[in-house]
C-alpha cells in the first residue's frame, strides 16, 4: 500500500534508495561535517484531529506539525518515515489519495521525502519521524537561555486555539476569519527558513505546540533560569480577538497548535534580531526576558505574577 | 512518560542530545564517509504478537523485528525512535517497566539508542523508526542478485511458524521444544554481525519475514532474474519436524516469523561464504541458484516447480 499510493514522495536529493526495499539509503549533504537531527510525532483521530477532518488535511498537520519541531532546532528538513493505522473502511481509493496528495504538497514544499513506511489496520494515528541536519554545533536546544536573554515570539499566538473553538462549534464565529484559523489549523507553517536564521543566534528555541507558557516553562526546566512576560506584549492577530476578545489573551498564553516559534537572544544580538523585525525580513515579537531564578524553581512570571496552570492545550475532540 | 520510563535507553555513542527536546542530536561515527540506513516497523496486536503477550516479550520481538531490517542491509543499527500507542488499562507502572526493560535489553546487547518517543493513548501498537549506518557504497540490496548466483539461508527455517502453531494451541506441541520456540518467536536474533560480514559478499539480501519463498520472490522482483531452491537442502531443526513432521517443510518454505537472512553470492565468492560455514564462524546453509527468467516473469521454483502462492505467513492472533 505504501509503494502504490506514496512512491511519488520518494523524490527529493540524497535518497539513494527509497520505499522498497528494508531499509532506505540516504546521502548526508557531501562536504559539510553536518549533525542528524531525529524527531517524531504521532497524531490520533479525537486528540490531535476531529474526526470529520478529511484524509488531504490530516496529513498536511501530521507533516507539519513533525516539521515544526526541524524549524525549532534550526534544522533543515531531508526525510521522513510514516507509520499510518488506519480502519478498514478508511482504506479505500478516495481516502488515500487525498492522504497521499496533502503529504506530497507539504514535502514538495519543504523538500523532504519519504524514505520508509508501513500501514497497519486500526484505529486512524499518523506517526512520523522525521530526519533533519544541522551543521555540526548549531542546533538550537531548549538548555541554552540565559540570564539576561530576551524572549521572543514569531508571528502571532492563539490562532490554534482560536481554530480550535471555530471547529468545536463557538457561537461567535465569523465565517470569513474561520477560513484562515482553519488554515492555520490543518497547515500549520512550520517556520523552517526562520529556525535557519536562529542559528548561532538564539540560545534557546522552541516550537509552540503545547501553548506559551507550558513551552516556555520548558525552556526555563531545561536551561535553569526563569521568564518573566509582558503580556501586553504577545502579538494576537485582529481576527483572534474579534472571535473572543475577553478569551484572546488567554488562547495566546495556554492555548496550544500554534507551532509559532519561541526564543530567547542575548543582549548584544537583540540589534540584529530587532533589525530584521524592521526591516520586514521576518516577523517576531519581543515579549520579556529571563531571568535568575528564585529558590532555584524555574518559572514562568506573566506581567510579575506565577502562572498557575490551568493545564491548557489539551482540549480533545469528540 | 517516554522522559520517565526510557531515559535510561539514550547512554549510547553518537547521542549528543536525546529524549526531552523538540529532536535528538546525532553524531555519525567520525572519519568514515558512511551513509544513513533507515527502516520502519510497526507491530501491533492480534495481528504481530497474541493479546496475552506480556510486555517484556512485546518490546523485545518489535525492537529485534527492526534491528533484522539493519542486519538485512548490513548495516551497523545506531538510534531508534519509538511511538507507542497504549490502551488505558495498560499504562500501568508493571506494563510499562516491564516494556522498557525489554527494551533496554536488546538496545544494550546491539549498542543502539532511544533518541525520540511518542505515546498516545489507542489500541496497543508500537511503531520503530531504526537508524543505522554502513561504509559508503556497501549497502546490500533486494536489488542485487544475478544470473548465476547461488542462494544461501542464514540459521533454519520454519521456526516462526512452528512458534505461531505452539502459541495457537498446536495439540503436538512438547513442552521442551516449545520453550526455544517461543524464545525465537519473541526474541528473534537480529542477524546484525552476519550482515555486516557479507558487505562486499552478498549480492542481494532480505530477512524472512513473510517466508523465506514470498521473501526470495521480493530479490527476484527487485534483481529481476528468477530463484530454483531444492527443497531438500532447507535446514530445519529438529524440534520443528518432530512438532509436525509432515508440515515442517511448508513452515520452512511459507511461514514468517524466522528473520533469518536469505542472500545471493556469486559463484566466485562461495568458496569463501562456504568457508565460513565449514570453519564454524556462520551457521549458514546453500539452497539453490538463481537464474535468468523465462518470459521475463521473475519467479521462485521450488525443485524445478512454479509456486502456487498460497498467501502464507499472514496468520493473525486472536
């Protein structure tokens, strides 16, 4: 099933041999003393996607959401492999070409392919792992942020969330801005040119997946310092705070699926950071800063007060 | 709960970042101009193993069920990510240390490493992406086999069949035989140092996993020429044919399971694959020839015999 439907995915450089065989072969860039990044991710139907999601959607997040964790290493993308389970009612012509199209625009995007997979009978779950390369010494970790540091945003939080409240059925949504959230939804934009511009830029790095500040209060276990946000300052998109402005701010600091990128600079690069801010080149948020921290518990301060977790980002569908 | 339960499983070489970030980091062995091998497997209950297997045994047959896709293209097994989808009944603290000790058994014996994980609450299923590495070039392939070359099994066949037929309740099974059965059946030997040895050797390469004659029929399609194997010189054990004397030859030829190796050599290189065999180093045996197709269809013969394909090795638990 996986040669039929995916063999079109095979098709991008350093795959020396593809689907097919019992393993893939696969050429490192030549000349570079580069590092293999690994990260791998499962969605199931209910928990990651509703169920009346179709099969072209489901894989564009299922892809994206993999390629996302490549952009908050500074990684660049090269291969993949896809274990899919799938109901017997599923595994019809209809439902897997659509699978196998979503899949192909999102690689072809990125340049990846897929080098390995195998399809079982079950309950619908994607699991993806994906390989990626960094120059050796460039990747960018959660244990790096410092004292000092200045934490960053790209783009803008609580459209995951936002999304999520159009798709479960809030009252209040407006049709025109449900299409984007939608969008943004089922095709997150992995921020993989922007996590490349990070290297040897930024000390820490983060997808935003399970919301702000559980992502950021990872940041803070890893490198042992604490965050203090401004929230004042975290960018929300118009059409977010239209759709609920009295719970906007709240899906921008908890809500999760925004696969935004958070990071933190030192001090003496924040000219060079805030300068491509300026100049249009990329589009990021100063947000706080880190800290020491107290009694040596890492933290997460919103506007000088502890966050007491409401243990957000895990709404469920269905 | 993958931090928790298998942080012990990244200790090993060329494992710069493991569990706990967005993505490992990893070094391959230095001074070599060495190629990534990658492979994906996902087993899953009723259908791989039987709903009574306990979780020890579960975590050993899926981790040796992918290291014997390295040994099979012999390649040197380095890292493995792991996503494992768990009903809620299991997700106990005895399931769960039972599954990572199995792990961590075979990982430790073939020096491989855990370097990323997923667990999703679902049906038990577990899926292994395996890395692994080989010497430029030196990758064995289904692909590779020619007119002329000679067939070799690695070990004796029929063993995974004859464990599925003691672990369904076979009325002639003995309990002494049986206990090796089972070993096999859930711990089968990744035939990794073989592989590796018939680097520069072998012209083709496959494990049996779906049957040494479906498994072969793979080397044609991909080598393009067609296999003669004499059924007579199939090693089968002793145990096997006193468990079923008249069906231990259709275990050997049809049944899955066995993940021994099945390669070609050409005639030039057997006196030195033969040699190894009558010096002890490799337990390995020659079965038959492989030969230009007629009309262009690769096919397997079995004693001059076209097979009558009788879809074996698809047996399912439960």
């Amino acid at each position: 099933m996986i040669e039929s439907y995916f063999k079109g995915l095979t098709a991008q450089d350093g795959v020396l041999l593809g689907i097919g065989d019992d393993a893939a072969i696969l050429n490192l860039l030549p000349d570079l003393n580069n590092q293999l990044v690994v990260a791998t991710d499962t969605l199931v139907e209910h928990i990651h996607f509703p169920s009346h999601a179709d099969s072209y959607q489901i894989a564009q997040r299922a892809l994206c959401v993999n390629l996302s964790d490549m952009a908050a290493m500074g990684a660049n993308p090269r291969w993949f492999t896809l274990s899919l389970s799938l109901p017997r009612k599923l595994a019809t012509n209809p439902w897997l070409k659509g699978f196998s199209a979503g899949l192909a625009e999102v690689a072809d995007e990125f340049k990846c392919s897929l080098v390995g997979g195998d399809t079982t009978s079950g309950a619908l779950s994607i699991s993806i792992t994906m390989l990626g390369e960094v120059p050796s010494g460039s990747a960018i970790t959660r244990g790096g942020a410092n004292d000092g540091d200045f934490i960053y945003v790209s783009g803008a939080l609580g459209d995951g969330a936002a999304a999520l409240s159009v798709i479960q059925g809030n009252k209040n949504n407006k049709s025109i801005e449900s299409e984007r959230l939608l969008k943004r939804f089922y095709r997150p934009e992995p921020k993989i040119e922007f996590g490349i511009k990070l290297r040897d830029v930024a000390s820490a790095c983060i997808d935003i997946s399970d919301g702000l500040v559980a992502d950021l209060e990872h940041v803070c276990r890893s490198s042992g310092v604490s965050a203090y946000v401004s929230t004042r300052d975290v960018p929300i998109n118009d059409d977010v705070k239209t759709l609920c402005e009295a719970g906007s701010l709240e899906w921008a600091l908890f809500g999760g699926d925004d696969y935004q990128l958070c990071f933190t600079v030192p001090e003496h690069l924040c000219e060079l950071v805030d300068g491509w801010s300026a100049d249009g080149l990329l589009d990021l948020k100063q947000i706080g800063r880190m800290t020491s921290c107290k009694d040596g518990v890492p933290q997460v301060f919103l506007d000088g007060s502890i966050v007491i977790q409401e243990n957000r980002g895990f709404d469920h569908f269905g």
